[in-house]
C-alpha cells in the first residue's frame, strides 16, 4: 500500500495505524486512496489542499474529507467503533 499523500500527514497517518490495532485490526489490511484534491493558490492568505480520502477493507468503504481543518482519523476511529469495517 502506497502511503504518500498530498493532504495527509505522517502523524495522521501514525494516529491510522493506531486506531486500526486498538481495534485488534492490522492497517495494512486497509487500502487508502486520495481522490479530488483541491488546492487554493499558493499565494492566497489561506493556502489550504483538501481531497477526498477512501479506505476500503474487505469490499467496505467510506470516503473520508482530509486537508485543512478536517478529522478523518476521528470519524474513522467512530467507524471502527460502529463496526463498519468489521
């Protein structure tokens, strides 16, 4: 699995992989894809790059919002917590 994004982070990614064993559940088991980034001129006060993230696991998935001022691991933790990926 390919870990290189443009609107995550490594201690998102660190906090991923935490959550997915907290759940007993290994995050390579996890496919992660970044779709629809959308970036705001550099030169803007409010430079910010948001996508779309989604994480599949065993032919479910949900698509998650990552970038500025976003929480996926959060919202994935509540879906691990729901069982969603269970």
């Amino acid at each position: 699995m390919s870990r290189t994004f443009r609107t995550v982070d490594d201690s998102e990614l660190e906090d991923f992989d935490t959550e997915c064993r907290a759940y007993g559940l290994d995050p390579k088991e996890f496919q992660m894809k970044e779709d629809n980034i959308v970036e705001t001129p550099k030169n803007t006060p409010t430079f910010s790059t948001n996508a779309k993230l989604t994480i599949t696991r065993k032919g479910v998935s949900r698509i998650y919002n990552t970038g500025n001022a976003t929480h996926w691991v959060a919202d994935f933790a509540e879906d691990l917590r729901k069982g969603i990926f269970s």
